[in-house]
C-alpha cells in the first residue's frame, strides 16, 4: 500500500476513534464552548493583533476532532482559517493546546505552531480538506503512536504541546508581540 493511501487509511480510522470516543465526553462539548469564548476575547475584547482581522479575511471554524490526553486533562485542538474570496492570504489551521486546571479550561495560542495549507493555490480548500490536511500532518509529527496502529499518542498530546516556555509564547501572543 502506498504512504498516500496508508495515511489515508489511518486518519479514517483515526478521525472514526476519535469521533466515537468524543461522543460520549462530557469534557468535548464543554471544551469545545470554553474555547469559542476564548477565541471571541482573543478577537473582540483583548484585541490581540493576530486575530483583530481574521473576522474579515477568513471563514473560522473550530475542528470538530478534539485530542485529549488519556486523562482528559490536556487536548489538542485544531482552528481553521478558511480564507474569504477577498482575502489575497492562505488557508491556515492554528494548532491550541488546551489544559484543564482547577476545572476550567485554558487555551494556549503560539503563532509558532501552525500549518498553512493552501501557499500558492488559488482555490480555497473545503473545512473538510482542511481538517484532513492539518490531522494528517500531525500523523506524520507523532500524533498517533505508529502508523500502523489506531491510536493517539498520548505522550505527543501532554508533553509536546506543552512545553515549558508555553506560558511565555502564549503571553507575547497575549502582548500583541508577535
């Protein structure tokens, strides 16, 4: 089987895992809720200069794949920067990572992790083509333990995303210092 085809094949399975074992989360639905405030601060109130704009460039939306940690207390989620017709820029998914502390959700913003998907295409991908883009190269980064198997990484989702200077990051994106 072919890498292309094989990859394909394991984000199905992926994306169907991930899938069954959100549905019965309660935490997917709350961290879902707590990071769409977050983001209308980031853009509305804080006025953080990364986001001040996107309303008018790009279509947002939040993945529907959520990754947690096995102990549902951190989770990788995926932004998606769809660009408007108008919009001479490119299609980005912003990778957050998300902790759970005290019961409340705390999102984590880096410019420095992202993936821009659409550089030197004219057309603009689908949510969709998107979501599949941006899951597949977290693959291929660790996302999942082997790409033989099934199976997130857990050690991918709690420690790489996490990493000590994630406060510091976040803060100069909170800064407008980036």
């Amino acid at each position: 089987m072919s890498n292309g085809r094989h990859l394909k094949k394991k984000y199905n399975c992926l994306k169907t895992n991930v899938i069954e074992s959100n549905h019965g989360n309660r935490e997917y639905k709350v961290i879902r809720t707590a990071f769409v405030d977050t983001l209308n601060d980031w853009m509305y109130l804080k006025k953080v200069r990364y986001y001040e704009n996107y309303p008018t460039m790009f279509n947002i939306q939040l993945d529907t794949l959520v990754f947690f940690n096995d102990s549902n207390n951190r989770a990788l989620l995926f932004l998606q920067l769809q660009r408007n017709s108008n919009c001479k820029c490119t299609d980005i998914v912003v990778l957050i990572a998300a902790e759970k502390d005290d019961g409340k959700w705390h999102f984590y913003n880096s410019v420095n992790f992202q993936y821009i998907v659409s550089e030197g295409r004219s057309a603009r991908y689908s949510f969709d083509e998107l979501s599949r883009m941006s899951v597949t190269r977290a693959m291929k980064d660790g996302l999942v333990t082997r790409l033989k198997k099934c199976k997130l990484n857990n050690k991918y989702i709690t420690e790489k995303w996490f990493p000590e200077k994630r406060k510091h990051y976040h803060q100069k994106f909170l800064n407008n210092e980036y």
